[in-house]
C-alpha cells in the first residue's frame, strides 16, 4: 500500500488539472504517515476557497468552516483535545483577508496547530479576483487596470506578531514541503507554513515556472533561531524564498495555563465534577 493511500478516501478531487493544491494535498497525507499519526488523531480544518476543500479529501477528522474561520475553528478543536493533531489550511483570500484578525491572534496565541497558507495570491474559487495577497499591478476582473496596492506579507506579519515557526513552501518543490509540515507538526506551538501553491487558471503568471526561476532555498547556513536575522534573510530575498525562516521554544499556549489538566475536556468526566454541579445551581 502506497504511504499516502492510509489518508486517501473516496470523495471526487475537483481541482483543476495542475492546480497546486494537489501537491500540497499530497505532502501533507505523507507528512502525517511518515509521523505514524493515525487517521483518528488527526483533524484537517479549512475555510472557503478552492482550498478549502482539502480536508474533505483526507481520510481523517474534518471541519469545513465559513469565510476566514478555519483557525477559530482549529483553536477550539485543539483546547477540547489536545492529543489531537490539529490542521488548520485555507488560501490567502481565506487567512489574510477576512481571516486576517483570527491569522494574527492565533501566531500570537500559540497554540499547538500547523497552518497550511495555501498561497496562489487570487481568489481561485470566485473566478479569478484580486486578494490582498495579490501583487502590485496585478490584472484581475477586480482590477482590470492593475492592483494599486502592495500585498501582505504573511511571514513577516507573522515574525512582528511574534510566531513560533514560519516557513516557506513550494507546490513544486514536494519532498521539502513535506519535510516543513512534518516539522511544523512537531513544533509544540503555532506552525505557519506559507506555501506558493500556483492557481493555473486565474493567476497563470505566478505559475510553475515563475516560482521555480524566481524562488531561492533559504539553505544549511541560514540560522532559524535568530530572530533578526529572520526579518533580515526575508528582505533580502524579497520574500521569494522557501525553508525555514524561524523557530523558537516559546512554550505554547496551554501549557501556559496552569490549571488545565494534562487530561484533555473530551476525556473529562463531566457528570462527576463539583464544578459543573455548581455551574448549574447558578443558573437554575
Ligand atoms: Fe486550483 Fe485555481 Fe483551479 Fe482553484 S481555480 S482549483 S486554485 S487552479
Ligand atoms: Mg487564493
């Protein structure tokens, strides 16, 4: 049986022909068997877009949730069970335009899951509209004259909002990117992994062969522990780079908490606590 064939189930894959979802698709059902985590203790998360539709091609716990809404989602699921390992992915339209506010609080929370930006800088499932990923210039049916403004830069948001482990992928670049999500898995803390996942349909430029000649690897010699240097390696390279740009050892965010018990809620026996008899009486 072929490793990714554990996590494969039966639902109809609908991507266009070449779209880099696949890839993405594919690294992660290979990160996941390679780390040996079953089907039952794993839950893929998405928000709306073309993207969103990955967790319904895993066979594993899934959330399908509204409009830039994947990570509150994702956040919930990880404080009810911790034994979980919690996948969180959407396209950029998706984190970082509505989702923006939830993208950011979660980095700066750091809770224990991995988000996949599944990046193609364009709304893919509305037909090909500008994202606030999108680049300057860029021609869309929402800016036919040329987007006027610059894009957001997740990664950096991410290292001034003081993430835990930011990396890059590529679509194109399969055995590294499943190399990064096995080690955004493992980082006990938020993990975004910011993947250029090209739309072959409406954002044809920014395809296979613009990232392969435009992406640098950010190499052996790059320090992801030093903190300035992470913002220093991304301005030098534009941004236009793949790897890992940071990790720390923050601790995460429930083990900051001192009282939650190393038991997760879904485990607890809630008939026999004190506190949820007391809970009731108040509003009874
Ligand atoms: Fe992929 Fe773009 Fe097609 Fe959506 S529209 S499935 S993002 S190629
Ligand atoms: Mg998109």
């Amino acid at each position: 049986m072929a490793i990714i064939d554990a996590y494969t189930n039966e639902v109809e894959q609908t991507w266009c022909p070449g779209c880099g979802h696949y890839s993405v698709l594919r690294a992660l059902k290979i990160a996941l068997a390679r780390l040996e985590i079953q089907n039952h203790q794993a839950a893929i998360v998405s928000g709306i877009g073309c993207s969103g539709r990955i967790g319904g091609y895993t066979k594993a716990y899934g959330f399908h949730g509204i409009h830039g809404r994947s990570l509150p989602v994702a956040q919930g699921i990880k404080l009810a069970n911790k034994k979980l390992t919690v996948i969180a992915a959407g396209g950029d339209g998706d984190g970082f335009a509505i989702g923006t506010g939830h993208a950011m609080h979660a980095i700066k929370r750091n809770i224990d899951i991995t988000y996949l930006l599944m990046n193609n800088q364009v709304y893919g499932l509305t037909k090909g509209h500008t994202s606030p990923l999108s680049d300057l210039n860029f021609v869309s049916k929402s800016t036919p004259l040329g987007q006027v403004e610059d894009p957001l830069r997740p990664s950096l948001l991410a290292l001034s909002a003081g993430g835990g482990f930011i990396a890059q992928g590529f679509s194109g670049k399969q055995e590294e990117l499943i190399e990064l999500i096995m080690k955004g898995i493992l980082h006990k803390g938020f993990s975004l992994i910011n993947i250029f996942s090209p739309c072959v349909t409406f954002n044809p430029g920014k395809g296979y062969a613009w990232l392969r000649e435009n992406l640098v690897s950010l190499g052996e010699d790059h320090d992801k522990k030093d903190y300035k240097g992470a913002f220093g390696a991304f301005l030098e390279t534009s941004g236009l780079f793949t790897g890992l740009l940071y990790e720390n050892d923050a601790p995460d965010y429930q083990s900051r908490i001192p009282l939650v018990s190393e038991t997760p809620l879904t485990d607890l026996d809630i008939k026999n606590t004190r506190f949820l008899d007391g809970l009731i009486e108040e509003f009874i």
